[in-house]
C-alpha cells in the first residue's frame, strides 16, 4: 500500500484514539491498535484486489477499443490532409503545409494533457462530486483556451518565418490569414474536443474503467480531422475574403488577443489549474518548435512525394496516441504511490528505483510499466495495418500498397513506437524527481518527438523505397 494512504489511516486512528481514549487504558489502546491495523490491512487488499483487476488481457483491451477508434479517425484524417493540400489556398500559401504538424500537435498536446490531468485527479477522488466535476472541468477548458490562443499565434508566426526563409519572400495578407486561420482552428477544436475528454474521463469513472486507458484515445479520435476540416474551411474563407473583406482576418486576431484576459482570470482561481498557467508554458512551446521541424520536413516531402501526406497523421497519430496512454499511466501511479520529488522511497523492487534503465527492462521487466509497454507494442503492427488497408479500401484502387512498402512502413512505426515507449518512463521519472508534474509537462515533448520522428522515419522509409524500386505508383499514391 501506498505511503499516503497509510498516512490518512495513521492520522484518522490516532485521531480517534485521542478524542475517545483514556491514555492510562492499556486495553483501549491496545485495542485501538488492532482497530487501526485492521484498517491497514483492510486497504491493503482493497488496493491489491484494484490492482490485480489490471491484467494484461484488460488493459489491452480497454485501451485497444479506443485505440481503434482513434486510428480510423487518423486515417479519415490523413485522407482529408490528402485531399486540402490540392486546395488552391494551401497550393498558393504553403505555409499552411508547414502549419499542419505543428497546429495537429498543438491539439494533440492540449487534448492528452488535459485528458492526463484530469484522469489523474479522477483516479484520486477530486472529481466525485458534481461540484468538483464543475470546477475542475470549466477551470481545464479556459486553461486550453488560454494556451491554445498563445501557441496557435506563435506556432502561425514560426511557419510564416519558415516558409519566408524558404521562399524569400513575405506577403501582409498571407500572414494575416495563417495566423487567423490558426487562431480560430485550435480555439474551436480545443473547446469542443475539450468537452469529448471531460465527458470521457466522467464517463470512465462511471463506468468503472480507468481513464488513464480511454481519455486520451478518445480525444485523439476526432481531434485530428476536426483540426484539418476547421483549417480548410476558415483559411478557404479567408483566401476568398482577400482583396474584398481585407478586415476579417485582423478582427479574428485582435478578438482572440482581447478575451485572454478573461480565461487567464477563470484558470488562475482555481488551485489545480493555477500552477499550469503559471509553469506549464515551457512544454507547450518546446513542443511547438518541435513540431515545427517535422512540418518543414512534410512540406519538403510532399513536393516529391505526393502520397506521404495520407500517412503521415497516421504515423504521427498512432505514436502519439499509445505514448500518451503509458504516459498518463505512469503519471497516474506516481501520484498514487508517492510525493512529488520522490522516486525511490516507496517503490517495491530494485528496477522500479532506477529511472535510466535498458530497453530489456523497460520492455521485458515485470513491473507494472514493462507490461504496459509490450500491451501497446503488440498493438502497432496489427493497428497499422488495419489503418493502412482501411485507406487502400476508402481510395477505392487509387492506392496500391505493395509488400516491401508496407514491410518498411511498419518498421518505421515500430522503430517510432519503440523509441516513445523507452524515453517516456526515462523522462517522466526524471521530471517527477525533479518535482515537475508529468501530467503538464511530458506528454508535449513526448508527442512532438512523435510528430518529429514519425514523419523523419517515414520520409526515410519513402526515400528508401524510391532509390530500391524507382517507381512512385509502389509507394503508396
């Protein structure tokens, strides 16, 4: 059993043996103490019997339903992302191409960690209460306002100064367009995806299955094709708008820029959002710039080989997906077992005490963790190809998969997956003894990572593909 429970059980005895005890009864005392061993005991099991509810086969199952649902919404999501980039606006302003990763994992970050704080805060008792609920829900959606409002603006900025570097070239209108563009699609995706997290996260509890497990899937399931549909129709609109209604793109930002005030006010009353928004801003825009590399990499990509932009949010989507699962699991059983700071006090075994560990053990160990981890390994190989076959049956013959094709795409999502899985427990072990919050702060660099090396290795796997076979049709057009 965790410290922490001992602690309240400890207090609650004590407490009641001072209110209702006579100290000079050695019998009342010694009674109150097999009372408050009882109790001790009596949680203990409580907490093995959750405990061992988590099997191997549960876990892959809870997380693997929403898993699916999430994938078929990353492949609608790459077939859209096919489908805008032959929009005149996107073919006229590409910077918008490099706006995409970043914008999709700005969502993504916003989303698994909100899904990740408030899982965690579920799984502790504060959201019982229809109060709590209340509170902790409207506090967390004006927090994401707040940041996607600050990181849409900045993330607009670094792909317009991108495409400049590229290009040489700056256009007002241009400008004025990405960042409004970026501003009204991360503001409308992260309201409404907001409230399908909260909603899972209650539902869950109700439910009785961990929101670690189902939180994070399910906001991901939406999240990428609501992102990319709301760009296309607000940058179309407003491409339409140049030249005739000059002043509907500025409005938009100034708008946005005028309401932060209101939600910084909301988040900072509320204790559990407060420390966010005073530190939780780091993660969100390292992540930004992170995923900024990898949106200059498509768009480089793309010019060459027309057919990656369908898989790349799959690629991206799925690793980020089951990273931000073993994330918020490890964060939730953080928080249960022990303090912030600590990270070895009240741990059970010799390898759960280390926090840089091999890959055999991060993988093939018998902690809770390693088991996790091979759950979600087992689902990369059959998830992507469900997703990749899915895509093949929706284009309807106009995309071919040959074998060496989907070999080397597979490796590429292993490799990414595998490389997520190990850094995560490294990194969120060294941030909680560092007494940073993993809930905040590593699930943005874990899914920008993601983006990073998911479209790196599947350009790589493109570029392979097309020195070894020479022919575009092979490589998934």
């Amino acid at each position: 059993m965790n410290k922490l429970n001992q602690n309240r059980i400890s207090e609650k005895s004590s407490g009641f043996s001072s209110n209702v005890t006579d100290p000079s009864s050695s019998t009342t005392n010694d009674g109150i103490r097999k009372l408050s061993q009882t109790l001790i005991e009596t949680s203990t099991c409580e907490e093995n019997e959750i405990q061992m509810q988590e099997t191997y086969f549960s876990v892959a199952i809870q997380v693997f339903i929403p898993f699916l649902i999430a994938g078929f919404g990353m492949v609608f999501a790459g077939l859209v992302l096919d489908r805008i980039q032959h929009l005149p606006v996107f073919e006229e302003i590409t910077e918008l191409v490099i706006l995409t990763p970043p914008l999709l994992g700005l969502k993504g970050n916003l989303e698994m960690t909100l899904a990740s704080r408030l899982s965690t805060h579920a799984n502790l008792g504060r959201m019982d209460s229809f109060k709590q609920k209340w509170n902790m829900i409207t506090a967390n959606l004006m927090l994401t306002q707040c940041q996607a409002i600050v990181v849409g603006l900045l993330g607009s900025l670094v792909a317009v100064i991108m495409g400049g570097i590229r290009s040489n070239e700056v256009e007002l209108a241009h400008v004025l367009l990405i960042c409004a563009s970026s501003l009204l699609t991360v503001s409308l995706a992260s309201f409404v995806l907001g409230l399908v997290t909260s909603g899972a996260v209650v539902l869950s509890r109700l439910c009785h299955i961990n929101p670690d497990n189902v939180a994070t899937p399910i906001a991901a399931s939406l999240g990428d094709i609501t992102s990319l549909a709301l760009l296309s129709w607000v940058s179309t609109a407003l491409y339409d708008c140049i030249g005739k209604r000059d002043w509907v793109a500025p409005f938009i930002i100034v708008g946005y820029i005028t309401v932060i005030p209101c939600w910084v006010w909301v988040a900072k009353h509320n204790v559990r959002t407060r420390e966010v928004l005073y530190h939780g801003w780091t993660p969100i825009l390292g992540a930004m710039l992170i995923s900024s590399m990898g949106g200059l990499i498509l768009d480089i990509m793309v010019s060459k080989f027309e057919g990656i932009a369908r898989f790349q949010p799959l690629m991206n989507g799925v690793g980020g997906n089951l990273v931000a699962v073993h994330a918020s699991r490890i964060s939730t059983s953080l928080h249960k077992e022990q303090e912030l700071g600590l990270c070895s006090s009240s741990l059970k075994t010799e390898e759960e005490s280390i926090i840089f560990i091999s890959p055999v053990s991060g993988f093939c160990g018998k902690e809770a963790h390693s088991r996790t981890a091979r759950v979600l390994m087992t689902m990369v190989v059959p998830g992507h190809l469900i997703f990749l076959y899915t895509i093949v049956h929706i284009k309807g013959g106009n995309t071919s998969l040959s074998t060496i094709f989907v070999l080397a795409y597979l490796c590429a999502a292993v490799v990414q997956v595998a490389t997520l899985l190990y850094v995560a427990y490294i990194m969120i072990h060294w941030m909680w003894k560092r007494k940073i919050d993993p809930d905040n702060s590593a699930i943005p660099y874990l899914t920008s990572m993601g983006d990073l090396l998911g479209i790196s290795l599947l350009a790589l796997a493109f570029q392979f593909l097309h020195l070894v076979i020479g022919n575009d049709s092979q490589l998934g057009d």
